[in-house]
C-alpha cells in the first residue's frame, strides 16, 4: 500500500458503494455481458479496473453521505441509456485489499475511491460481490439462445 493510501475508518464496513458501470457491450473493453443462467446483463471483471490516471483507483460513491446530502442512486447514473449501477460492500472491498478514502468533488458529496492493487482476481471477485442497484437498460442480445 502506497503511504498516501490510508483507509478511511469513518466508512462503515457495511456501506454500500455505489460503482456507475459504463454499458460497453461486446469486444475487448466490454463492462457487461449476457449471463444466459442469470438472464441478465452482469458487469465483467473490466468494470473494476483502474483509472487511466491512477491505475490503482476507481471512483464510487457512499451511499449513506449521499442520502444524508439529500441525494439518491439515481443521481449517481446520470444517464440510464449509457449507465448502470452496481454495489457492494466497503467490507467486501477491504477484504480484497483495497482501502476507501473520501474524495468529494463539486456537488458529489459522496464522491469516493478504492485504492490497490487491481489484478484480475481482486476485480473478479469485486465483480462477483457486485449486484445492481438500476440494471442495464438493455434488452437481451438477439443471440442470446433464449
């Protein structure tokens, strides 16, 4: 851990943190995919990935500061037809090694990041511990063997 990577205790281990998904569908870079078993668009490992600026961070938001600042989840996606919005736990992300550190910006907040190391194991399993607050706003692919 970097010596400016210091967690912040005051982020309940029961918090949900609030992680927009971009619906990049298809090729390399995709964020979500078809889970036939599921029947659902589920993100991929990709959508934990590091920032290009900081390839040890990607941003959430907390959602109790967004609650208590009047805000909702809804507020978060921006725009339904190029988002989704996942959640999981801030104990499920310090249990994969990464530490939480507020960082709000103008008018968010709430605005978080996770910071560690993102090899693919560590963002499999954030990706697993993932569920959807507001889906996809896709239909199902046409190949979809439905």
């Amino acid at each position: 851990m970097n010596a400016v990577e210091v967690d912040d205790p005051s982020i309940g281990n029961d918090w949900r943190l609030l992680r927009r998904i971009p619906l990049v569908v298809g090729g390399t870079h995709a964020q979500i995919v078809w889970d036939k078993s599921r029947n659902a668009w589920v993100p991929t490992s990709l959508a934990f990935n590091g920032h290009p600026d900081n390839p040890r961070a990607f941003s959430v938001h907390l959602e109790p500061v967004l609650l208590e600042n009047g805000f909702d989840a809804e507020s978060v996606v921006l725009d339904k037809s190029k988002f989704g919005l996942a959640t999981f736990t801030a104990a499920e992300a310090r249990t994969q090694n990464q530490v939480l550190m507020r960082m709000p910006l103008p008018g968010e907040p709430a605005h978080a990041h996770v910071l560690g190391e993102k090899t693919g194991g560590i963002r499999r399993r954030l990706k697993n511990c993932a569920v959807w607050v507001i889906p996809p706003n896709l239909p199902p692919p046409a190949d979809n063997g439905s």
